[in-house]
C-alpha cells in the first residue's frame, strides 16, 4: 500500500514537473511574441561589401585631410608626414581597386549621345 501511494505520488509530480514546464514554456513565447521588440539595427538593410569599401575611401581622404592639417600645424615631422602619407595613400590605392574590382561586375550602360540642338535664325 506504501508503495503504492509513493507511485502514485512520483507520478502525480512527473505530470505536474511537465505541465510546470508546458506553462512556463507557454509563457516564454507569449513574452518573447508580444513585449520583446526588435532593435532597430535589426531592421536596418546590411552593408553591402561595395558600401564597406565606398566608407573605408571616405575615412581615408578624411585622413589625408586631417594629416595635411595637423601637419601644416606644426604637429609633425616632415619625415613623419611623408611616411604617414604614403601609407595613406596606399592604403587608398588599395581600396580604389578593390571598388574598381567590386563594380567591374555591375551592368555598365553607355550613355547616350545628346543630340545638339541648334536655332537656326530667319533672314
């Protein structure tokens, strides 16, 4: 009779353990459908390699710009100048080329010619 009552007991609790997790589980999905909101990064379009590489040229003409500035200030060396220089721009010649690459496989459409329109005046 003991056992039969601790059998009884085990499995009231095993149905109880899984209509516990059921419920929580429920409530989990309930939260996570209506209260959980997407960052709005989320739902921003995602770079294209072309646009990472059209922001990578911006941020090195800003560096050359600033580095001419700075030097002109008096900041730098002119070895230092011309050493972080060259690095600059070759690192933009890479760059170039890798855009170049980039969009070599984009449609190109020749441009049509404009027709030249003249007035001819009346004698």
């Amino acid at each position: 009779m003991l056992a039969g009552v601790i059998l009884a007991l085990a499995v009231g609790s095993q149905d109880l353990a899984v209509g516990g997790a059921c419920l929580g589980l429920a409530a989990a999905v309930f939260l996570f459908v209506f209260y959980i909101h997407p960052d709005a990064s989320d739902l921003a379009p995602h770079r294209t390699k072309l646009d990472q590489l059209l922001e990578r040229r911006d941020a090195i003409y800003d560096n050359l710009r600033d580095l001419k500035f700075e030097y002109r200030a008096g900041k730098y060396s002119e070895g230092d100048y011309e050493t972080m220089k060259t690095t600059l721009e070759n690192e933009a010649a890479v760059v170039l080329t890798e855009i170049e690459q980039a969009t070599e496989f984009q449609v190109r459409r020749p441009r049509g010619v404009k027709a030249v329109v003249t007035e001819r005046g009346t004698r």
